[in-house]
C-alpha cells in the first residue's frame, strides 16, 4: 500500500510522517511539505492513499486530488480542509474522506479504515498474458498501438521481469542483425513515443520505468499470469502448459527455464 501526503508547508510534513508511520507502520509512505515534488512522486508510483492538505500554496488540494485521480481512478482521496465549503467540494470529486483541521489522530483512523476503495479489493488495470499468444489488455479490453512492435517492446520487457532493458538491447531482439541501425534507432524512438502516447491515453502511468537509453516494467503494477505461476507455481490461477509468447521467436531462454519449472511441478 503507497500513502502519498501533501502538507502545506514543512512544518506540517513531519508530524504527518510520524502519524501515518505509526498508524500504518508497513506501508510505502511518501509525505510532502510542498506540491511540486509531491507531483513528481505521484507519476512515478502508483498511489492507493492521498492524504492531501486543502490549503497547498502552489495549486489548491482539488486540484492535485483531481490530477491524482486522472492518473488512478481508484486511488482514495482524504481531504484535511479549513473551509467547510472546500468539504462541499471535495464531496463533488468523490473523496473518500474529509476532516477539518487540525487533524484528530482519531478520526483519520477511521477515515483509513472506511476507504472508498478497499486497497485488497483494488484490481490492477493491465494484464499481460504471455501463455499462449502474447496479448496485453487494459480494464479487460485489448490494448491497440499504432506500431505492432510496440507490444512487442512490451513483451521484450516482461520477459524480463523488471529489469532495465536497453535501447540496444531492445533492437537487438526486435531486428536482431537486419537492416540499417541508425534507421532502427529512428524507428525505436517512435516505438517509445507509441508506447507513451497510448499508456498516456488509457492513464497507465508508472508502468514503464525510464531511464536515460533504457526501460523497464514496473512488475507489482500488473497482473501477469507469467509472475504469478512463477510466484505460486501450483498454486496460481495460471497454468503453463508448454506455450510461451508463441508469436515470437526470440523467448527461447526463457521457454526453456518455464519447461524445466513446469517439468519440476509435475514430479512433485
């Protein structure tokens, strides 16, 4: 669970921090004492809980709330407001809850534990299914990019599970050895653009982490039926049976490693 506070200055920040780290001691606290920063955070990390001051200098606690909500449709919103007519308002964006201040440890209590969105009942919005053919859908619908190596990048960086894949190493696996590569450079590029355009339409922030020439996917952001055979082996709602990303032929390395693990399941 990833709690996101935003104070109104830094003075706030701390006794803030040391409320929710001792209320919810397990959880991925991310607490402000300004809003910028508190936005760059926010498009890095998926947030379940915002804890968001009404009063923020830079912009008004709606506005970020609003902007939070465009990114995470499910994330919970608890507004610490000084005007009961913010409170009005915050009713009208769908708050999950609102308190006057100052906080009453108490009653933020109850508001953590009465969530609009119950985090265990929180479904991830992608899916990836790598047994069979490779397919990738957002909220149930298949996802439709506007270069078919776009998904491909996709599967090239579940493949390999979260780590960093170079822009080398992509075209190598796409292209391996054919063609031009200062052209596949180009042609990468708008790959990448693609890929960005079309999560940024389907509000899929946070999903693939950049970094300079490299990317990768954020592996606890989606349901993948690959990461939870291979967390829960028998046990998963998924079942390799011998078919592995069947419409491309460069995931042999691991085709190979899921037979064995499979192989292994079967003796047992």
């Amino acid at each position: 669970m990833t709690i996101l506070a935003v104070l109104e200055n830094e003075a706030a920040q701390l006794p803030m921090t040391e409320l929710l780290s001792a209320m919810e001691p397990e959880a991925d606290l991310m607490c402000f004492g300004s809003a910028l920063p508190a936005l760059n955070a926010a498009r890095q990390r998926e947030v379940d809980i915002a804890v968001l001051d009404g009063d923020l200098p830079e912009l008004s606690g709606l506005d970020f709330g609003q902007y939070l909500q465009e990114l995470y449709p499910f994330v919970n919103l608890i507004y610490l407001v000084s005007d009961p007519a913010m409170g009005f308002e915050a009713l009208r964006q769908h708050a999950s809850g609102i308190l006057m201040k100052p906080v009453v440890a108490a009653e933020l209590r109850i508001e953590m534990d009465s969530l609009r969105y119950p985090i265990a009942k929180t479904k991830k919005r992608l899916f990836a299914q790598t047994f069979g053919n490779f397919e990738l859908f957002c909220d149930g619908k298949p996802i439709v990019f506007k270069y078919t190596k776009t998904k491909e990048i996709v599967a090239i960086l579940i493949n390999n599970r979260g780590a960093q894949t170079t822009n080398g190493e992509i075209i190598a696996t796409l292209w391996e050895d054919d063609g031009d590569p200062e052209k596949k450079t180009s042609y990468l590029s708008n790959l990448r653009q693609d890929l960005q355009n079309t999560f940024n339409r389907l509000r899929l922030n946070g999903i693939i982490l950049k970094q300079r020439g490299s990317m990768a996917i954020a592996t606890d952001r989606i349901e993948c039926d690959l990461y939870d055979w291979l967390e829960k082996k028998n046990a998963s709602q998924y079942h390799y049976l011998g078919d592995y990303m069947n419409q491309y032929s460069w995931p042999e390395v691991m085709h190979a490693e899921l037979d064995e693990i499979g192989w292994s399941l079967d003796e047992v």
